[in-house]
C-alpha cells in the first residue's frame, strides 16, 4: 500500500458522507489507496452516518477508528498509528477531494523521488457565498490556500496547511508525529500550528517541502458559522500556537514572534487603507482584528 489517507471527524455529520463520496469516485483505482476516519469524540451521528455510507459503498478499504483524547493532533496520530502505506495524506471532514486528487499525489511522489512531504490547493467553498467583508489575508483563517499557480518548492518557511498534507511515514514517525502540545481544538479552546511545527521539524532534517497545485480539495465553509467568536478563536488559536511552538524553542524566539506580530499589526493598518481606496471598506476591519487576535493568543 502506498498510500492512507487520514480524515479525522468531529461533529461533521452533515459533511463527511460528501468528503467519502469524493474519494469512493476518484479517477484511479479504489485498490490504490485506503482511507480512515478517525472519530474524535462526536456527538452527533457521526458513526450511523459513516455506517449507512459504507453499506452503500462496499469496495476499498475505507476504515473507522475513534481517538478518546480530544484535539486533532491526537486523532491524527491515531489515525497515522493504524496506517499501512508509505505515505500519510491528512485531508478535512469538511474536505472534498477533486476527483484526480489520489492520482495526482501518486504522480507527484513518482516523479519527485527525493519528496518527503509535500501539500496542495484548499479552495474555499462558501455557503451560500462568499462574504463582502472576506479578503485574501482573511480567507487564511478559512483555509484559503493556493501558494503558487505552478507545482514548486516552498519557501522563506512556508508550508502545507493540514487539510491537504502529505507526508512520507517513515519521516513522520522519525518526528514523532503531531505535537500533543498544539492539540488543535479543544473544546472552545484552540492552540494550532500543528502543520507548521511539523514541516518545520522536517525542513530541519534538510528537506526540502513541495506544493502542487494539482492536488486540490475544496474546503466547505458556512458562512453563518463565522461570527466574530469563531473567527477569534481561530485567529487566537494561531498565536497560542506561535507561541508554544517558539518557548519550546527559547524566550527569544518568542520575543522574536511578538515583534513580528506587532510588525504584521502595523502592516494591516496599511492593507485597511488600501481596501478603502479600492471602495472595498466592508474588508478593512476584519483585516485589523484579524492581526489583534492573533497578537492576544501569543500574549495570552
């Protein structure tokens, strides 16, 4: 087996039977990859959902693990644990996956022998639209990602984002996997950079990490659902990752990240100006609390 691809889940029961759907009907064979969702505490009907789907959708190998320990780096791991191929695809609940998505990841390992890790485009799927106040810098916060028009090589520290991320296993388990420390969420509470901290640990080695565009899932995003609250707790949720990751590094990388918040603070002062000059004054705000929230996870 060369390939697992990891979907962990939680409370995505409306969703999920569309993110399977997307890989039952890909383009190359269902004998080319397996697929395991990880449940990670749902409440909802999670389970009687996957199962009504399977009974309808008997052939691959597509299996249902659950993870006890809230946050999705532990069910990821999980999920990485029960895996039997080569490499590690993490791919959202709320993802769907273009229907060439497995042959492409499969032609990127072939043709680029010397990848250990490598990730996609996440194209956001407003419903029912997108929102006049949504920017490029703000759709980040959404799973906006598209990094170049062309398949190349990440630079000045970017990386894949976790919802459309491959990784070689043997790489990742020599890692140890997702830090435990930046669970993701945890009820109401969230402390990401998980993805980050991981290719991060990678580049370390002296890897090189890849993007195409080619690999490519579009990410489902409720508009309703982005209230001031949910948007904090994302945006929060960065800098408390930022700022786990840098003290394990040392103080003055954490300072380091303060003075960059700060930098990035004033730059979206600029961008706010920018939008109302361009007549899109409903995009400057966002702009601004975006950067504020962040900075309050990294001090908080």
């Amino acid at each position: 087996m060369i390939l697992s691809i990891v979907i962990c889940s939680y409370n995505r029961a409306s969703y999920i039977s569309e993110a399977l759907d997307s890989l039952y009907h890909q383009s190359i064979g269902l004998n080319s990859f397996e697929a395991i969702i990880v449940d990670n505490n749902s409440i909802d009907n999670t389970t009687e959902v996957f199962n009504q789907w399977r009974a309808s959708h008997p052939n691959g190998s597509f299996s249902y693990l659950t993870e006890s320990q809230q946050g999705a780096s532990f069910a990821r791991n999980t999920g990485a644990a029960n895996a039997k191929g080569q490499w590690l695809c993490f791919m959202d609940d709320d993802a769907v996956a273009s229907i060439n998505y497995v042959e492409n990841i499969l032609k990127h390992i072939e043709t680029k022998p010397e990848s250990v890790g490598f990730g996609g485009r996440i194209i956001p799927k407003y419903i029912p639209a997108e929102p006049k106040w949504m920017s490029y810098y703000v759709s980040s916060l959404v799973g906006n990602f598209d990094y170049a028009p062309n398949a190349c090589a990440f630079e000045h520290g970017k990386y894949p984002l976790e919802s459309n991320m491959i990784v070689r296993k043997d790489i990742y388990d020599a890692i140890g996997g997702f830090n435990a420390a930046l669970p993701g969420v945890v009820g109401t509470l969230r402390i990401g950079g998980e993805g980050k901290e991981l290719f991060y640990k990678i580049l370390a080695l002296g890897h090189t990490i890849y993007y195409d565009p080619t690999i490519c899932v579009h990410h489902v995003v409720e508009v309703k659902k982005l209230t001031p609250e949910y948007m904090y707790r994302v945006a929060s949720g960065i800098g408390r990752g930022e700022k786990t990751r840098t003290l394990s590094i040392s103080t003055w990388a954490y300072i380091k990240k303060i003075v960059e918040y700060i930098f990035k603070l004033g730059a979206s002062f600029l961008l706010a100006i920018k939008y109302t000059v361009q007549l899109t004054p409903a995009k400057s705000w966002p702009v601004i609390q975006f950067r504020i929230d962040a900075l309050k996870g990294l001090l908080g």
